[in-house]
C-alpha cells in the first residue's frame, strides 16, 4: 500500500491554491489544518468524502510535524466535486520504514491511509529547493451529494 505514494509532480490545480496556510508550532496545527480543509472543501464534497478529506489532512500534517518538524503549510484547492491538499515541510524526501505492522505498532499507518483514500496521492520535492510536498486529491464519487446545508 505505501508503494502508492511515489514521487510525482504536484496536480496543476495546487500550483494555484485557493487557501494557504502556514501552520503554528504548537499543538493546535492540527486542529487548524483540519478546519481549514473542512471549510475549504465542504461545499464541494458529499459529507463522507469530506471526512476522507479531514482525515487525510490530519494524517500528513502529523506526519509532517512528527518527523520533519515545523515549518509546516497546507496548500488547499478546492473546486467543483473535488479537494487537492497538499502539506510542505522543510526537510527533503526520506527513506519510507517499511517494517512489517503488527497489532501492538502504534503508529506506520499514515500514508497507507492515504494512499487506500485518496483518489490519488504523491510525493513532489522541488528540483533545487530544501523540502517536500506530500499531496493527495480527494474527488466527490457519488452524483448525488450528501452535502449539509446552513438552511434553518
């Protein structure tokens, strides 16, 4: 499953991002990256794709500040039936442990969620710059979305 995340160049709609977000260096990064993907991408997306979306967010953004540490941002485009996100930190592109999982492992699931979630997922490391952008592209695959309203 984590032979999904392979290095590939950023989707053209996150070379123009809608929202971008330089995350703090505390506890609440999260929290906002995962707020900001569920306000950007909730008129877009049926309400179980948008929880993909979230979740996908929480995971690279944790990923990010466990092991590259911060700066951390999250480049967010949001259009029609879709949601790209894509979360950059400083360090370059590492070695994947692909130790094998067992029940006690408390963690190494990350980008397998990713990658079985997202309608497509990747990893961009700029030629000639320090850092990488690990992205996926959550689209809407029900015609009839189960979008909530703000209708009282």
């Amino acid at each position: 499953m984590l032979d999904a995340i392979k290095a590939a160049d950023l989707p053209h709609q996150l070379l123009h991002p809608t929202v971008v977000l330089a995350l703090p260096e505390d506890a609440s990064a999260v929290r906002l990256a995962r707020a900001a993907v569920r306000g950007a991408a909730h008129p877009m997306l049926s309400a179980p794709r948008l929880a993909d979306a979230v979740l996908l967010t929480s995971e690279l953004v944790t990923n990010a500040l466990l092991y590259a540490g911060p700066p951390v941002a999250v480049h967010i485009h949001a259009e029609s039936h879709r949601v790209s996100v894509a979360v950059g930190d400083h360090t370059p592109p590492a070695r994947i442990d692909r130790s094998p999982l067992t029940t006690a492992s408390v963690g190494g699931r990350g980008l397998a969620i990713v990658a079985s979630l997202a309608n497509v997922c990747g990893l961009y490391a700029p030629v000639g710059a320090t850092g990488k952008f690990v992205w996926f592209v959550v689209e809407d695959d029900s015609p009839s979305r189960d979008v909530p309203t703000n209708r009282s």
